[in-house]
C-alpha cells in the first residue's frame, strides 16, 4: 500500500508539473485563429519567457561551468538563483493569451524545456528527494 500511494504522489506531481507543457501544445495544435493583436501580445509573452529560460539555463548550468574551467574548481562559488516560476508564467500567460497560435504554442513548448528552474522541471530536480515525494 505504502509503495502505490509513494507512486500516486509522484503521478499527481508530475500531471500537476507538466500542465504549461500540455497548454503549450493545446494552443499549437488547437485549430483556432486568434486575432493579430492577441497573437502579437501571446508571442511577446511567450518569447519572454524563453529569454528567461536561456537565462536561467545559463545562471544554473553556463555560469557554473565557466567558472569551474577558470578557476579548477567550484571553491569559493556563489550561486546565483535565477527567476524560478516566473517563465512558465509568461508562458502560461502568452498560451491563454494567443490559444490556436502554432508559433505561440511552440514558443511557449520552447520555454518550457529550456526553462530549468520552470514547473515542469520541479519533478526532475526533486525525483531524488523522498521528503518531497514519499512524506
């Protein structure tokens, strides 16, 4: 019983984590034309988010890296956080905005996946930490 509530948690999450996901490819795929204006709006937010994504990539991978390759070694690093959850609410933001847009909803897919510190990366990060999934 123990092992198949462990299972249901980590289910629920990663449904919960891949929501921006699948509102992504709902608006890409969904046959509607939403209006210039709402598409126009819907792309600036969703490419807004996918600046945020490579930013975020390169504060927690980019960063790191170079600093390693100068100095040898992580001694004496400080991390420095990124903007967590705020690219998959511009993505969120720009796929309600323009759904039916393709070239909104796979910017908003773009995002999502480059965006490390986003939703639907949380159960990536976290799969390894039983306090979070196993209670």
């Amino acid at each position: 019983m123990t092992r198949n509530k462990h299972l249901a948690r980590r289910a629920i999450g990663v449904g919960l984590c891949a929501t921006p996901i699948l509102l992504a490819l709902a608006c890409a795929l969904w046959p509607r034309e939403p209006s210039p204006a709402r598409e126009a709006a819907g792309l600036v937010l969703t490419a807004s988010a996918t600046l945020l994504g490579l930013w975020n990539l390169y504060l927690g991978y980019g960063r790191p890296w170079r600093y390693r390759r100068r100095h040898g070694s992580l001694a004496g690093y400080h991390l420095v956080s990124g903007l967590p959850l705020v690219g998959t609410l511009l993505l969120v933001a720009g796929c309600v905005t323009a759904f039916g847009s393709p070239l909104v909803g796979w910017c908003g897919l773009l995002a999502a996946l480059i965006d490390s510190d986003g939703l639907p990366w949380i159960p990536v990060h976290t799969w390894e930490d039983g306090s979070l999934w196993d209670g």
